[in-house]
C-alpha cells in the first residue's frame, strides 16, 4: 500500500516538474525576428541648366527616366515578397523649394503615392493598388512634366550641399521599429518588426556650383581640372588613395547627421566625354566626382551610398532603383 502511495507521488512529482519546465521554457524561449521594410523614396531632380538639352544632352530625358519608374511602382511595392501591409510612400522632393510657392505649377499632393494612409485599412489598400493607382500615376507623370518645363525657363539653381545638410530633414520617416506580429501567434513563429527606410534617388550631373561658397562646398569644372592636373603630375597610380589624402579635394561633411539615408545618385554626366562617349581626359570627370561624392555622404552618415552614369535607357534607371532597394 504505502509502495503504491510512494510511486503515485513519484509520478506526480515528475508531471508537476514538467509543467513546470515548459512553462519556464516558454517564458524564455528566444523567437526568431523577421524585419519588413517600408520605404520612404525620395525622387530629387536637380532642376538647374542640367535639364536643358541644349546646354548639357544626356541620352535619355530625366522625365523618361521618373514616368517609368512611377510606371512600375507596384512592382516596388511588393520588394523583397512584401504582400500585405506595405506603406511605402513614393514622393518627389525639391533641392529647392521655392517651387512649393507657385500653386500652378506644383501640386504636392499630386506629386507622391503614399500607402502610408492606408495603415489598419487593408481592404481599402488593395482597392487602391487594384483600381486607383494607375489613375494616381498619371496625374503624378503629368505634374512632373509640368514642373521640368516650368524650370526650364526659370532656373532658380540646386545647392545640393545644402539639401542634404538642412532641406532634406523634413521629408524624412522616424525609422523606429513597430512590432507588428499577431496577437494570435505562436512561440514558434517569428517576431514581425516594421522600419521606415528612407531612400533618396537623386537625378543630378554630379556638378556641385554655387557662386556663394567657398572651397569645400564646390565640385565644379575647375576643381575637377585641377584634381587631374596633380594626379598626372604626380605620377600616382591609386586615384582613390590620391584623392582621399588631400582635403583640398573634398567636400565638408554635412553637420546634419544622414544617419539612416540611403542615397542612390543617378545621371551624372561626365563633360569629360565627346560626343561619341569617348573620354578624352584621363582620370575621367566621373571617376573622379564619383570618388568625392562616396566620401561626402559616406562621411557624413548616410547608410548605403551608391552612384550611377546617365543611362542609355529609361528602364535602366528602374532597374538601378529595384536593386538598390533590395539590397537595404
């Protein structure tokens, strides 16, 4: 009797030890965490003369390049097998916002597809992206024509250095991170973590001018022309190396902080070049921008710098944005 008394307890003893165990398991049980991203893309046209053709051609018009990313947005959309509950906002950003002030020619609601209002309201968002958009896109393409041939003819200049120390901060997401996992989810399934990227596409020449500064915030012709002088001169074979070890050569990093922007530079045109793509000054304009351009941005915080020719055509510059995308 009193061995039958012993085992029972025995065994209760282990199913008690073992509730206990998996109720501490639980407890501490480390669930895997999965990060959806949503971006904030900024589309930053340089509307200075790079625009005017006949000034400064380049084989395929910024336009062309802009409607047919905006053409393919969805396809943005659903980056990196996103489905539900993306809230990207897709927006053109000014360098210079005296535009803003003129009501006939710029639109900014009518100038960014924002999926970001769509937070909590899923059906209303696949309404949108299904039968609304497409409308969207267009007024969005014909805005846009109408604000290049506005500063065509009214060139008000783009302080470049400038957008990204001050002017860029208001069109900027807080990327703090939002749990969005279900409340009905299980221990075995992963934490859901939602982050703002910010991303700015940037359509400029590379040329930073402004009549009002001073060595530091310049990357003209002349400055470009002298870095090849001494290059030459000093028979160096590691441009790179020779570039970066001057501070003559270099841009002032921005005291604003571009911690937590990513910045893809599209279009520069290398005046360097003839008519037929041919260069015929060695180190090139662009191997030379392109270096001082990775330094600036990279010094002054930004988090993935990439920079790009001008393309031969306008799909290309959606392709490069895609890419660039799925690598953040």
């Amino acid at each position: 009797m009193y061995k039958k008394i012993f085992l029972v307890g025995i065994v209760s003893l282990m199913i008690f030890s073992s509730c206990g165990s998996k109720s501490e398991t639980d407890k501490n049980y480390k669930r895997d965490s999965v990060y959806v991203n949503d971006y904030n893309v900024l589309l930053v046209p340089d509307l200075s003369n790079r625009i005017n053709p006949k000034i400064h051609p380049k084989p395929v018009h910024d336009t062309m390049i802009l409607s047919n990313i905006l053409d393919n947005i969805k396809t943005l959309i659903d980056a990196k097998g996103r489905s539900l509950n993306q809230w990207d906002i897709y927006k053109i950003d000014f360098i210079n916002k005296t535009i803003l002030n003129n009501e006939n020619v710029c639109k900014p609601k009518e100038l960014e597809i924002n999926l970001s209002r769509f937070k909590g309201k899923l059906p209303e968002a696949a309404s949108y992206l299904r039968d609304t958009i497409t409308k969207d896109i267009s007024i969005y393409k014909s805005n846009l024509r109408s604000i290049y041939n506005y500063s065509l003819n009214n060139s008000a200049g783009a302080d470049l250095w400038n957008y990204f120390n001050e002017t860029i901060t208001t069109s900027l997401k807080n990327r703090d991170l939002k749990d969005i996992t279900s409340p009905t989810s299980t221990i075995l399934e992963p934490v859901i973590l939602k982050q703002n990227k910010n991303v700015v596409v940037l359509f400029t020449d590379g040329y930073i001018e402004n009549a009002n500064r001073t060595n530091g915030y310049l990357l003209d012709p002349k400055l470009i022309a002298k870095i090849r002088k001494d290059f030459n001169t000093n028979g160096q074979n590691d441009l790179v190396k020779f570039i970066l070890s001057n501070s003559d050569y270099l841009l002032h990093k921005t005291t604003n902080d571009l911690n937590g922007i990513n910045v893809l530079v599209l279009e520069m045109i290398d005046r360097s070049l003839d008519k037929n793509g041919v260069a015929i000054h060695h180190p090139t304009d662009f191997q030379i921008m392109k270096i001082i351009w990775k330094d600036w941005l990279t010094k002054s915080g930004a988090d993935k710098v990439e920079i790009h020719q001008a393309v031969q055509k306008k799909e290309e510059g959606f392709e490069l944005v895609k890419s660039f995308m799925e690598k953040l």
